[in-house]
C-alpha cells in the first residue's frame, strides 16, 4: 500500500567543540573578570548542552527520539541566547578559537568548518527537522493514535524547516561563508513541502479507512499530490537537481503521479455516481496516462511504492473499462478532450506547525547580566513606542472625560437634580471663603472684637495721661525751688528739657483721637452692614440657598419618569466615566509588566517584527477605549434631551436665577465681612504699636525724672554748704566788729535754709500698678551703671553728698563748680544731651521708641497704609 511508503531525515554529523574557553575569554575581555566568573556556570551549562545534542545523534534510533529532540531544543534555546551576546563570525571574529564543524546529511563525505554562530543554528534545526521526521516515520500509522502522531510530526518537521528557511538563519549561513547544502534555504523550503506532502498523505488514509465519500478523498488526494510536486520541482532545480540521490527524486515523482492518479480516480468514482460517465472516461485516462509516465522515469524506487502504484493502475484499469462500455452501450456520449477538462479541487489539512513557542528563549535566564549596547537600543525603541500608544490613549481618555465635566456643567448637572432633593452645594471657592469667615467668628463675633478696640483705645488713653501727669510733677516741683532760691537754682527749666517728649505725647494723643473716629467708622458700618453679612451666620451655609420645588399643578403626572431616567442616564454616565479610569489604569499597568528584553536578547528574528507583534498586545485596549468615547458621546446626546424635559417641568430658569442672586448675596457679605475684618486688623495693630511706643516713652520720662531728682539733691547740697560758708564769714567779721552795733543777728544773717525736700520717687510705674491689659508688651527697665554718679572728683576724694559730721574743707572755693558747670551727669552711659545743658535742645535721635510711624498726619503709622479710616 502506498502509505506505508514516507521518508524520514537523517540528522547532520558534527565535530565536537569547547565552548567554554573561548566564550570566558571574550566575556573577560569585552567586560569584566567579574562578570566572567559571575556567568561561568551558564558557560558551563552552554557547553554542556551542546554535548547533549551532539551526543544524542549517536543513540539508537527509536528509543531515545524524544531525548534527542529535548535535547536539541535545549541547545537551540541556549543558541538564542548566545547569538546577540557573542560575536561569532567570520567578521567579527572576537570570540578567537571558536568554529563548529559539520557534515552535510545527504553527502556525508562534505562538510564545513567555519566561525559562525548561525552555521551552528541552521544545523541545529535542521536536526530538529529531521527528529520529528523520524519520530513520525515510527508512529504506528495503523491506527488512530499513531495516524496523529505521525500526522502532528509530519507537520512540526515541516515547521522546523520553515522556520531555518523565514528566520533568516539559513541565509545567515550562507552569507557566512561556503557551506553545505542541506542549510540552503533552498533545501529548507524542499523539505517542508515534502514534510507538508506526507502529513496530508497521513490525512489521505484516515479518510479511506474512514469510509468517507469519494469527493472528499479526491480532494484530499490531489493537495497530497500538489505538495509532492512542489517538492519535485525544487529537486529538479539547481542547486538540489545535483546534490540529491536519484532514488529520492524518483520516489518523490513518483509519489506526486500516484496522488494525481489517486485523486482521478476517487473524483472518476462520484462521477460514475451522478451517471456522468463520459467524464469519467476522460478521468480515467488522464490519471492513468501520468501513472505510465511517472513509472518509465521512476529508477530505484521502493517495492512497495511500485506496488502501490500497479494496484491503483489495475483499479482504474478495470473501472475505464466499465465506464467505457457501458458508455457504448447506454449512455453514448461524447468523451471530451483532456484539455477541457477542469482542474480537480484540492483541500490542505494539514500546515507547518510554528516551533516559535517552543524555541522562546525569553524565560530562560543564561547570562541574564549581559546585555549588550545593541539590544538596549532596541529596547529603547520599543519603549517609545509603547509610551507614544499610552499617551495617545491617556490624551484620548483625559480629554473624554474633560468633555463630559463641561457639557455637564453646562446642563447644571448633577446640581439640578441634587437640589431637587434638598442636596444644595455652592461653589468650592466660595464655600471655603464662608467656612474661613464662621472659623474666624463670623458676623456674630465682630462684636467683641470692637470691644477690644475699645478697651485698647482706653488703656492707651490712660498710659498717656499717666505719662503727662509725671512730667507735670516734675516740672511743678522744679518751679518750687527755683522760686525758692532763686538765681541761686541753675539748672535747666523742665520744659525746655521735655519739649520734644511733650512734642511726640501731643502727637500720640491727636493720633489716638484720630483712632477713635475711625473706630467709631468701623462700629457704625458694623451694625449698617449687619443684614447683609447675617447670611454668613447661617451653619451649614447651604441652608440659605433656594431649591427646586414640584410643580404645584401637574398635567400629566410623569415629573417622576422624568427625573429617575434623567438619573439613570447619569448613572451610566458615571459607569463609563469609572471604566475610563480603569482602562488607564490598565494601560500603565500593562506598561508596567511590559518587559520585552529577554525576547529581544532571545535573539528570535527581526526586531520590527517582534515589535509588531508585541505592540498589537494594546491593540484590544485601543478598541474599548476608542468604544467608551463613543458611548459616552451617544449617552450626553441623550442626556441633554432628558435634561430639557426635566428643565421645562421644573422651571429651572427661574431656580436658576434665584440661585446666582444667592451666590452674589453670600460673595457680597464675604466680601464686606473680609473689609470690616481688615479694619480691625489694622486698628489692633495700631492700638498695640502705640501701647508699646507710649510705653517706651514713659520709660524715658522715669528715667529723666529718677536723674533729674539727683540733680536737684546735688544742687540743693550745694547751695546750702555757700550759705553754711557765707555764715561763717559773717561770724568771723562780727568779733572784730564793735559790740555796740545796733543791728541785731538775724538781720545780718539770711534765713536758715529750709530743709532738704527729700528726693522725688521714681515715675516708672505710677500708683495703683500697670493699667495696661494682658495684651499689651511692656517692656522691662534698662539697669544703670552709676545710679548715683560724681561729680568727676577723683576717686580718693569723697563725693559732696557724704556726711561730713559738721566738719568743713578749708577752702570750699576750691570745690565750687566752675562757671557754666552741668549739674546732674548723667544717671547711665548715654544720658548726656540736651537735658541736662541750659541751650535749647537740639532735635532727637530716634530712641527706644519709634519716632517715624507717628509723625504721620493719619490715625496709624505709615506701615499700617489701608482702607481702616476710611469712611464705609
């Protein structure tokens, strides 16, 4: 039977190689040591595996087929691998020692040696070629089992060789120098179809021991021929018409005759069905006549094939002859010419079996940690187009949903269907202004804080009359011993020493005048503006805004239908909306996890290609997207229909307007509130700078009055120890006076002195404690250095306040200041200037306290410049 009949593939014959050294050395050179040691137990299991496939073609042949496959796509795996991390060729001979040797499988007396990696793939698959050949040529075709297997192996042999013939790796063998035919891709598209050719033959006989109708058999019959003379033809042809052996290229001829015949005849067999007897005739003869033809050239051919092929001649024989009388008998018809026949149909069951899943090396993990410059330019590239789909998409999602916020906000929506509920909202900005005006105190609360100008107000108010009261004093206890003793009290009037502390007390007081007006401004535009900033009171603010109501008068009952599919329709809305979300979510993830560097350092064809097909992974994405646009667009047409039926029944216009008037009410109270606040703002601000400044100012006048006090001590002693000596001298010209002098002793001596006042306490803090509430900032008193400084005298010499127990210097004159002498030096460092000389003072420095800010014509300081005092 002409079944039993198939080829197998012998495998290619190879020379052992080491591996190892040659690879270490480059990795060692083209990277690091370190990287040499860190990758030498994949080189060792690179070396490893090529034994095992080497091996495997010496062990017998029908027990260990499957070894000697596993092993091979062991090896090819690792091949993969190798390709775009070592320079193996004739080329770019980096890799130095490196060459594989093999023979060709048909002529085992050629071979060839030559440094190149793609020599070592073309024969590697080709052997795996042959494997499946011969593991399909062992199936038991008896059976039904054994028929898909040998069918299934037929068809991965063919995938084999088209795999060696489109990736390339044949032609890369050839391109890298003299080689043996049987990797040609020549050879490699031969083979397929003669793999191809065998595999439908498997179908051909399960469909006659199936009993099936003889139109299918034709059918499957004449493809099994059509891939029998597309093997025919590629031996015939240079460079295989003169490399194979005669016998196959018989057999093979022969093989496409007898499928040609066989399907003349089973197609010669429904026609004698269907009475079409002429053309069955005309069948017959052509089968019959490429039998005779195929069997003259066939030398060499096996016995059984010619078995096969007399066994159809004698059917079809006997079946002419039949046809042919009944023809002459019954029928008598005209039997048409070969020629005007047409071509018999065909039907292909089978086809090459893709081996790119199982020769994927992209989960394997030999010399992970090298990853040369080539493939990360590749990776670079597929990057950025995978980043140029994901923004597209992301630009295409974010404006959808851009889109969908604007033709919403347009239709008022979901705000006109939440007010219907009661659910009133205010704008974001809006609703933050208000909560910040309620956390400050709101409308309610502006009423203590014009208490606290008040207050403030008072207290300053009194820190300056306390402060006028202290200088008064001083100056009115000065007047009393000037007119006391006269010509004899030389030191400066109080009033020319005070002229500019009275200067900027004036100052102060008509600025806290001014203050008072404006307060009274700011009271009055509080209780004005009051109604209008009530609004703000209310908590939660949405209370104050109008809602939707119900038509009183309903025509035809359907408001209900109306709202619920307004808010289904939203519903879908938000339901897409929430998709969108999720496909980006999914596109980054997918991004993500998008990891295409072991593929590319696979090495398994072109990178374009590879990058198509990874790219068209976002393919389905892309669609539910661009999906989702549509239908949202299609949902806001329908939404904008519900929302004018909706509008129309509830008159929204009016609500509308109702509620913008709102908004502008609270904006306007906000607004007015923020103004009044800014106000008192200033107003504190000012109250607390001249608390301090006025402060300040009391401190100075305590200071100038504590020296001034110890001044007029030293003056008063002074005066009195002149009027002790002019005594004396009186006394003393009274003994050598006459006792008959008639003018009595008390009207020769001045009236005793009256006593010493005591000196005055310190002004610094008047009776009945600081009146300055908790807010103010008093400052603490400055220490002195010389509370009770000398007159300049030298330290041995006692100072003229001492005790001297009634004893007198000799010569007081030589103690008398000189004219023009400045009584009261100064009670600390830096207390010497206009007042203590008798000059009129000179304009001040600024001191402690700040003379700018309150020589301004305003009510505050010029760094308080605002709209506080002007009128509301």
């Amino acid at each position: 039977m002409a079944a039993n009949v198939m080829l197998a593939i012998h495998e290619k014959k190879a020379t052992a190689v080491d591996l190892y050294r040659p690879l270490r050395q480059y990795i060692a050179s083209a990277y690091s040591e370190r990287d040499a040691a860190t990758a030498d137990d994949d080189l060792c299991a690179v070396r490893d595996l090529r034994a095992a496939a080497v091996e495997s073609l010496s062990l017998p042949d029908s027990s260990s087929l499957e070894q000697r496959r596993a092993a091979l796509l062991a090896y090819a795996r690792a091949l993969a691998l190798v390709e775009p991390r070592f320079p193996i060729s004739p080329d770019r001979a980096h890799v130095h020692s490196l060459s594989f040797t093999w023979h060709d499988a048909f002529k085992t007396n050629k071979k060839v040696s030559l440094p190149s990696v793609h020599l070592e793939k073309a024969a590697v698959l080709f052997n795996l070629g042959a494997v499946y050949s011969q593991i399909a040529l062992a199936a038991d075709r008896t059976t039904d089992v054994g028929i898909r297997t040998a069918c299934g192996a037929f068809q991965s042999a063919a995938g084999a060789f088209a795999w060696l013939r489109e990736s390339g790796v044949a032609a890369k063998a050839v391109a890298a120098g003299a080689t043996t035919v049987d990797v040609t891709p020549d050879c490699a598209a031969m083979l397929e179809k003669l793999m191809l050719a065998q595999a439908q033959e498997c179908f051909f006989e399960k469909v006659i021991a199936g009993g099936k109708p003889p139109a299918l058999c034709s059918k499957v019959a004449r493809q099994v021929g059509v891939f029998y003379e597309e093997a025919y033809a590629a031996l015939c042809a240079p460079p295989l018409s003169q490399h194979f052996d005669r016998t196959w290229v018989s057999h093979v001829q022969l093989k496409a005759a007898q499928f040609y015949a066989d399907a003349c005849y089973r197609f010669s067999l429904d026609l004698h069905q269907q009475e079409e007897i002429a053309q069955e005739i005309a069948r017959l003869r052509i089968g019959m006549n490429a039998l005779a033809d195929a069997k003259k050239a066939a030398k060499g051919v096996a016995a059984p094939l010619l078995d096969s092929v007399n066994k159809l001649e004698s059917n079809m024989k006997t079946n002419l002859e039949r046809a042919m009388k009944e023809n002459n008998s019954v029928y008598l018809m005209r039997v048409p010419e070969a020629g005007t026949l047409g071509a018999l149909p065909a039907a292909s069951l089978v086809k090459s079996t893709s081996l790119a899943e199982v020769l994927d090396a992209s989960n394997e993990r030999l010399f992970s940690s090298l990853v040369p410059d080539g493939s990360m330019k590749a990776l670079s590239k597929y990057t950025e187009m995978v980043d140029d789909i994901i923004r597209t998409q992301a630009e295409k999602l974010q404006q959808s949903s851009e889109i969908t916020r604007v033709r919403l906000k347009e239709m008022d929506l979901p705000d006109s269907i939440l007010s219907l509920e009661g659910n009133v909202s205010i704008p974001a900005d809006l609703k933050e202004d208000v909560e910040a005006v309620q956390i400050s105190g709101g409308p309610a609360g502006l009423e203590a804080e014009l208490q606290q100008l008040r207050d403030l107000n008072r207290v300053n108010q009194e820190l300056l009359v306390q402060t006028e009261e202290m200088l008064q004093k001083e100056a009115s206890e000065d007047a009393q011993f000037r007119t006391q003793f006269g010509s004899r009290w030389t030191r400066p009037q109080s009033s020319t020493l005070t002229k500019n502390i009275q200067d900027r007390l004036n100052l102060f007081a008509g600025n806290l005048k001014k203050a008072a007006a404006s307060d009274a401004l700011i009271e009055r535009d509080v209780k004005e503006s009051y109604p209008l900033m009530s609004i703000l009171d209310r908590r939660p603010i949405e209370s104050a805004l109008p809602s939707i109501s119900r038509p009183i008068m309903s025509l035809d009952g359907n408001e209900d239908a109306i709202v619920g599919a307004l808010k289904q329709s939203l519903r879908q809305l938000e339901s897409l909306g929430a998709q969108r979300a999720g496909l980006e979510d999914h596109l980054k993830e997918m991004k993500r996890k998008d990891d295409i560097l072991p593929k590319l350092m696979a090495g398994v064809g072109a990178h374009d290609d590879l990058f198509r097909k990874e790219i068209a992974k976002y393919d389905p994405i892309c669609a539910e997207i661009a999906d989702n646009i549509v239908a949202q667009e299609q949902l806001l047409l329908q939404i904008q229909e519900q929302n004018a039926q909706f509008a129309a029944v509830f008159n929204l216009d009016d609500y509308k307007v109702a509620r913008e008037r709102c908004y502008k009410q609270i904006a306007a109270a906000v607004a007015k509130y923020q103004a009044i606040k800014k106000n008192m703002n200033d107003g504190l601000n000012f109250y607390v700078s001249l608390q301090d400044a006025t402060g300040k100012i009391q401190q100075q006048c305590s200071d100038f009055i504590m020296t001034r006090n110890i001044q007029c001590r030293e003056m008063i002693e002074d005066v009195q120890r002149k009027l002790a000596g002019f005594n004396l001298s009186s006394s003393s010209h009274n003994t050598n006076t006459p006792r008959s002098s008639s003018v009595p002793p008390d009207q020769h001596s001045p009236s005793p002195p009256p006593h010493a006042p005591h000196a005055q306490s310190s002004y610094g803090a008047p009776p009945g404690g600081d009146p300055r509430p908790v807010y103010s900032q008093p400052e603490s008193r400055p220490p002195y250095s010389q509370p009770y400084p000398t007159y300049g005298a030298p330290p041995q010499q006692p100072p003229y306040g001492a005790a001297h127990h009634g004893q007198y210097q000799q010569h007081p004159q030589q103690h008398q200041p000189p004219p023009g002498h400045d009584y009261g030096q100064p009670a600390y460092p830096g207390w010497r200037g206009p007042y203590y000389n008798g000059q009129q003072p000179q304009p001040q420095q600024p001191g402690p306290y700040p003379q700018a800010p309150y020589s301004a014509s305003g009510a505050y300081p010029p760094h308080h410049q605002s709209n506080y005092y002007r009128p509301q």
